[in-house]
C-alpha cells in the first residue's frame, strides 16, 4: 500500500524555555497514509527523527484532551485530526504549533495553568447538600440532562480556550471553557450554586459579556460543543433569574428592544447613549464629531425629541410580536 | 442565464451610518442586471445582542423577516456578515426543531404570517459567487483593479460557525476563505494574503470590552498594511465600522499610526464596473477613501 502514502515536509515549532533564547522551526520529512493522525505524525517525528521533541499524549482515543495542539493556528485534537484531511487544507504546507506560543514550556507543551485556573473559578462541580448515606440515587431524567445541552461532552482539552481572541486581549475573561462549565453545572437541576455562577459569569470583564462573538470556539472544539452557544443561554439565564445588572452591556442588548419596537430598526445613535447614559457619553464625542463630519450620523441623531430615524413598513406587526413574544426583562 | 432576482434585506447599518453599502449594492445589482425588491417590512436581526437578552423574541422577529421574503417567493440576501449569521441561526433553529418552529408561528399567526422555511438566505458574496459567477462578472469589469494591494477581511458571521453557512457559503473554510481573494483576482486587483484575513473585528464588544475591540481591529489593519495594502475590503458593514471610524484611536492603543480605507465588498465591485462616484458613497468614508475613485483608472 505504500503507493497510496504521500511525500511530505512537516514542519515543528521548537522551543525549549530552559534553553532557548527564541523559538524555531524544524523540517521532517515524512509519508502520510490516508488514515494517519496528527497524532502520528508527532510520534514519526519523536521516534524516527528526533527523540527531543516534546508533546502531551495519553489516550489515544479523543476522550483526554491531552494532545491538543495547533496545525497553521487552526485547532486540533491530535489524535482526532486526520492527517491528509489537513494536509488538503493547507495545500500540504502545514506547522505543528503549541495551543499558546506565549504559554509553550517544551515544543507543544504548554503551561495550561491558566486555563485550569479558570475552569476552577466557575465551580465545575455540583454544589448541593447531599447525605452521606443517601437511601437513593441522585438521578437525573433524560429530560433534564438534555437541559444541559452536549456541554456535559467538554474533554478540557482547551482547544475552545486558546483559539478565543477574547482571551488573548484580556486576561481576565473566563473564557469558553470554563464558560461551558459554568453552564453545565448551573443547568444541573441537582446543583444550588447556580445564582452564584450566574453572578460571576455576569461580571464585566470576566464574565460573558466579554465574548467577542467570533465563533472560533465553536470552530475550534473538537467534541463539537460549540462554546459560544452556552455563552449565550448564559446571558438570558442572567436576565430570566434577574441576576442581570444594568449596566453597558446589559443595556445594550436589552437596548434592542427598545429601538425596534419604536422604528423596526435599530436606532444606531440611541443605542449608544442608552448603554452610556448622557453622562458617558463624553468618551464618543470625537467618534461622533468624525462621523458626522463624513456624514455618517447627522447632528440631529442623538437629541431626544428630533425624530430622524427610518421606519420599516408593517411596524404595529412588529410592536405586538414584541409585546407577545418578549420573556425577560432588566 | 437566466434573470436573477432577490430580496434584499438591508439591516439597519445600511440604512443609517453606511448608506454607501446600499447604494453600491444597488449599483452592483443594475450593472450586473440583478433584480432586487428590498424587504422594506423587515426589522433589526438583533445582532446577537437581541438575543443575548430574549433569545426566543429574536426568533420571532428573523421569522418574520424571512416571511416576507418566502412571500415573494425569493431567497433572501443580506449584505451584512451579523444579518446573515442571525437569519440563518432562526432559520435553522425552526428548520430543525419543529416544536420551536410551531411556538414561533403561533405568535405570527396573530399578526397573519407563517414561517414555512421555503426561502434561502444568502450573503450578496456568494450570490455574485456561486450564482452570477466570476467569470461573468469578468466580463462586465470595466475599469480594472490593477492598481490597488487589496487585502480581504472575511468578516466572522459569514465563515464561522462553517456548519452553519456551508450551505449558502459555497463551503466556505473558515481557516483558508477564499471567496473574497477570487472576486479580487476576477475584478484583476491584486489580493493580499495576510493571516488577520479571517480573524475578529472586535466590533461587538465595542462598547462594554473597548480595549479588547480596538487591540483586535488594529492588529488587523497593521498586518493588513504590512502586508503591502492600499486598502481592505469586507462584506461586513459592522467590520466596515469598526475598522474605518477608529483607527485612531486603535493606533493610540497598539502604538502604531494606521490609515487604510476599509471598502464594502459592494463598493469595490462597483468601482470595478465603472458606476458613478455617488454611487460608490466613498465620502461617506471616516478614514479618506475618495482617492481611490480617482486612481482606479490612473
């Protein structure tokens, strides 16, 4: 079958922290069969080309989130990641790269200390007063299970974790993971912390406001959790169990309501001071002032009284949707 | 080929803050002899922000925009990355779950609309794409972009999440987009390959995480520049936002000067067929973008 195995240069991101002044990259040369793993290849590279090079592994079989890496900065589960599946993608020139370059210890291997960190913050148990010599199970139907979403599927790998803008930027914010986990346990009808997840996931600059809405994460996992959705029954779970605090963001997006209910659309200037208040509104003067001198808001747009705004056809349709459908409130 | 025809939903953005992104994709649409009914009857898509609040509302309303659409009979375009992404998650939310679907049409009904599912929705990208076609458009170009590094900037809602858009994306990989660098070489500029081309604008936390919003726009301008452009482009009028009305204060915040105009895919197309400076709405521009009507044919 050797017909079937291709020629390839694969190239690996060196560092060693201990020793290394700065990072490099090393080529190996190599064939790829058609069912080969990223996996594998690393293996080839220890054990037919150099024995230092340095990677996580243990199960073999996508459940221990040990040998998470990236491939050309795309996220992958090593022993999950078919090999030629990605060579096709990357028009074989493809990097094997630690999940954080700034966090790298030894080649792949990472410091995750802050992913474990985070994930210990949001509680990732059930917190509930349980007798010690319980005459019953604590079960849970499959109903209530369902409840939870597949977030129960999360491996830890920190797949989600490391491809997050957000978390790059700010090194405050919870992040995906340990977002997933919040949600999970706070889904779980058997748990009693979840008013206290809910308060700190609601936090600014920690909690889910500040998800930058990129999707990544639910590009990046492998057990095809998609992060971001919990993140987002996290936000109306903060205003169905009133834990929601006015505030920017808070406002902003009830906000919406607000504006379409008035005009269909969303009032672009409204919105912005609704969020600030007056007072805030100090910090956009200049971004104001540029977009009206380039004719993209006009001055009358932010003074109460002057209606400026479009309408959309049909808006009584629209007001009673909102008025019948509407669920939560700040 | 036969006569293609759309309903156009707008979004607000279009509406106010960039009526350029209207009026080019109007031009773009007459040039190319698209037929175009604007959905004047449809309401904000939430912008994700709805539905971080009342999830359930935000169905509603997308579900009634697409009625209007499935009305006509039409897919439904969008020139706007957060629209599409937000009218393709209720469609498939109620194209999927038939309990969610049957809960959404009881509230229609009280208003006499009923959401069936019968209409596509697709971003104007793919529908000049995989619909008109890039040769065709070739064709139609009549002042080449030879002149002009133009970098791509995807936009995230269009690519991500890919299982979600493959079926109006042309399968789109988030991780090497291409749609947008092939329109480029159709339109003979010259595309930029740089690695922020599918990453975050930071748009969406603009107000509440304004550090995050502007280090992620400025570094993607700055590779964009350091990568040789003389300009970007995006199908997203929310990028378009961020990325043209702040540049100064993201360079204060990375310590770089940045000055790049940001072009709406539709301008650029426009531009590329020869329609009218009013038209292509470049004034409408923060960073000065009117040079480039007149260099395009230097």
């Amino acid at each position: 079958m050797s017909n079937d195995k291709r020629k390839v240069t694969i190239k690996a991101w060196r560092f060693n922290a201990e020793t290394d002044y700065l990072p490099y990259t090393k080529e190996y040369k190599m064939e790829v069969g058609k069912d080969e793993l990223v996996l594998d290849l690393m293996n080839k590279i220890k054990w037919e080309h150099d024995g230092s090079f340095s990677y996580r592994r243990s199960c073999r079989h996508g459940i221990c989130g040990a040998c998470a890496i990236k491939v050309n900065g795309k996220s992958v589960l090593a022993c999950k990641q078919n090999a030629i599946e990605l060579l096709d993608m990357f028009n074989n020139e493809i990097t094997l790269e630690p999940q954080s370059k700034k966090r790298a210890v030894k080649d792949m291997i990472i410091d995750k200390s802050d992913f474990w960190d985070k994930h210990a913050q949001v509680k990732p148990y059930v917190v509930a007063d349980i007798d010690p010599r319980p005459e019953s199970e604590s079960k849970q139907s499959i109903a209530q299970f369902n409840a939870m979403l597949d977030s129960d599927l999360c491996i830890q790998c920190g797949a989600c974790h490391y491809a997050c803008p957000a978390l790059e930027v700010n090194e405050d914010y919870l992040g995906p993971a340990a977002l997933v986990a919040a949600f999970r346990f706070t889904a779980d009808t058997r748990d009693e912390a979840g008013k206290e997840r809910l308060e700190l996931t609601a936090q600014p600059k920690i909690g889910v406001w500040d998800c930058v809405k990129c999707y990544e994460c639910a590009e990046a996992c492998p057990k095809e959790v998609n992060p971001i959705e919990k993140i987002g029954k996290l936000h109306n779970m903060q205003f169905e169990q009133g834990v929601a605090q006015s505030n920017i963001a808070t406002r902003h997006a009830e906000g919406f309501v607000r504006s379409i209910r008035q005009y269909g659309f969303l009032d672009e200037a409204d919105i912005v001071v609704y969020s600030e208040g007056y007072l805030g509104m100090y910090k956009h003067l200049k971004t104001a002032y540029k977009m009206m001198k380039s004719g993209k808001i006009h001055w009358q747009d932010g003074v109460p009284f002057i209606d400026s705004m479009p309408k959309i056809k049909n808006l009584d349709e629209v007001q009673k949707l909102i008025d019948i459908s509407m669920t939560n409130k700040l | 080929m036969s006569k293609l025809k759309y309903a156009l939903y707008t979004g607000c953005t279009a509406k106010q803050s960039t009526p350029e992104l209207l009026s080019s994709t109007l031009a773009v649409a007459d040039k190319l002899g698209i037929e175009i009914i604007i959905l004047e009857e449809a309401s904000c898509c939430g912008a994700s922000h709805l539905q971080d609040f009342d999830e359930f509302l935000a169905h509603v309303l997308n579900a009634r925009n697409i009625c209007y659409a499935e009305k006509l009979g039409l897919t439904m375009i969008t020139i706007c990355n957060t629209c599409q992404l937000n009218s393709a998650m209720t469609k498939h939310a109620l194209d999927t779950n038939p309990e969610l679907k049957a809960k959404v049409n009881e509230k229609l009904a009280e208003v006499g609309l009923e959401y069936k599912g019968t209409s596509e929705i697709k971003h104007f990208l793919y529908a000049l794409i995989d619909e008109y076609g890039l040769d065709n458009i070739k064709d139609k170009v009549v002042t080449p972009l030879s002149n002009f590094n133009i970098a791509p900037f995807y936009g995230c809602h269009n690519i991500r999440p890919s299982e979600l858009h493959h079926s109006s994306n042309g399968g789109e990989n988030p991780y090497v987009p291409t749609s947008l660098d092939t329109l480029i070489d159709a339109l003979e500029g010259n595309p930029v390959d740089y690695s922020h081309k599918n990453k975050c604008c930071g748009f969406h936390v603009e107000l509440q995480a304004n550090h995050t919003s502007e280090v992620l726009a400025g570094n993607a301008l700055v590779d964009a520049i350091d990568n040789n452009a003389d300009m970007l482009v995006t199908p997203c009028p929310l990028c378009h936002l961020k990325m043209d009305t702040y540049q100064d204060d993201m360079g204060k915040v990375i310590g770089r000067d940045i000055e790049l105009p940001v072009l709406h895919m539709p301008q650029m197309v426009a531009l590329a067929l020869g329609c009218s400076e009013k038209e292509l709405g470049l004034n409408f521009h923060v960073q000065k973008a009117t040079q480039i009507f007149n260099d395009v044919s230097k």
